[in-house]
C-alpha cells in the first residue's frame, strides 16, 4: 500500500476527483443521480460543508468544497456519501460503485479556485458529452451563470486556464 498523505487544512477549499470503479458509467439515468444528489444533502446536513462547484459525468465526478472553519475532515464525508450510495444504487452485487478512496488538492488562492471552477464546468465537454457547458444538466454551471460567474455561452472552445489540466 502507498504512503499517501493528504493535506488537510482547517476550513480550507478542496477540489475532489472520484470515480466509478473500472470508470463504469453509473451514474447515466435520473434516479441514479438522485441518489447521489441526495447523499450529498444527507450528509451535508450531518457535517456541514459548503459546495462551489460540481460536475456528475457517468462515471466519475469533480467538485470543489468550502469546509467549515476548525474542520479538516473532508474523508469521512466522502465515506458517508460513498456509503449512502452504495447501499442505494442497486447494480450486480459482485461489481462496485466505487473506485477505492478519491483525489483531493487543497485549492491555494483565488485564482487556483477559479483554474479548478472552470476544468468543473468544461469537463462534460472535454469528454465529449456535450459541446457546451451549458449543455450539461448535471453541474453546476447553471447555477454559476445564475450568480454571474459565466456567460451563457461560456467554453463552447476549452477556456486557456484549464487548456494543460488533467485531473482525471
């Protein structure tokens, strides 16, 4: 086994990668979706964070996470989300939901935020889901739009900040 660290800081802002185990597409139909939208709720209400961004693709999802001031357990969150899921989500009881553990980077400033918001929202065209994010109906950048974040028409061509990124 690896001997992975991972940076917590109290209150701090995280961009998180998890995937479906062996990138199977889960999550392709609404109650699916469902489910997981609801654990996030769930949980949220049990250990209460604050989410920027998310983007949920078929088989893997990124989002970013404000934790509240003092805390730094963003780990057993993903559990309990995972967890909710998992004994929800009804698939072939020798296959999995989830990838092990997730991928995490504590976003450092401002302009690391928005670098991390923008490949959220570009994602489900990146991977030729669709050819705008505005497209995309399991995102938040609909929301982001809403708050004046982004133009309707925004990253129908891969925006310049995130051109390099790869955080699959």
């Amino acid at each position: 086994m690896s001997n992975y660290r991972r940076v917590c800081i109290p209150g701090g802002s995280y961009f998180f990668t998890v995937v479906c185990w062996r990138r199977k597409a889960v999550f392709t139909d609404p109650e699916r979706l469902e489910i997981l939208r609801k654990a996030f709720r769930e949980v949220m209400k049990e250990r209460p964070y604050k989410m920027d961004a998310v983007v949920i693709l078929p088989d893997h999802l990124h989002c970013i996470w404000e934790l509240p001031e003092g805390d730094d357990d963003f780990s057993s969150r993903w559990r309990e989300i995972k967890k909710y899921v998992t004994t929800r989500v009804k698939i072939d009881a020798k296959e999995k939901i989830w990838q092990p553990r997730f991928w995490e980077h504590c976003l450092r400033d401002a302009e690391d935020w928005r670098r991390h918001v923008d490949y959220i929202h570009y994602n489900p065209v990146k991977h030729g889901l669709v050819h705008a994010p505005g497209d995309w109906l399991y995102s938040s950048f609909h929301q982001a739009v809403c708050k004046g974040w982004y133009a309707q028409n925004w990253g129908c061509s891969c925006p310049e900040n995130i051109r390099n990124l790869d955080f699959e």
